[in-house]
C-alpha cells in the first residue's frame, strides 16, 4: 500500500512540474522501452543456448522446443 502512495506522490509531482502531455510521453516511452528490453533479453538467451549446443541437446533426446 505504501508503494502505490509514493507512486501516485510521484505521478501527481510530474503533472504538477511538466503536465499531462508530459506524463503521457514518459508513459509511453516506459511500455516502449520494456517491450524491446524484453525482445533484446529473450533473443540474447535464446542465442546463447544455441551457442552452447543446448537446443541441440534437447532436440537429440526427442523433446520439442515451442518458442512461443
């Protein structure tokens, strides 16, 4: 409770400082960010497991990989 008290301290000092449209781009730029943070991690990892032979590994032994 007391972290969505300091979230909404911050929100409401943002639109006090910069305003609405403000808040919306930062808002915007946050989910951006995230989605191509987590594309860039996932396709490292996947990478990496290529790399080291894991994938072959588990395709050897029979199981099915689901990259989804």
């Amino acid at each position: 409770m007391n972290s969505l008290v300091e979230d909404l301290k911050q929100i409401f000092a943002i639109i006090k400082r910069f305003g609405i449209s403000q808040l919306a781009k930062i808002v915007f730029m946050n989910k951006s960010l995230k989605a191509y943070s987590r594309g860039y991690a996932v396709s490292r990892v996947i990478g990496s497991l290529i790399d080291v032979g894991f994938i072959d590994y588990l395709m050897s032994n029979g199981r099915k990989i689901n990259l989804r």
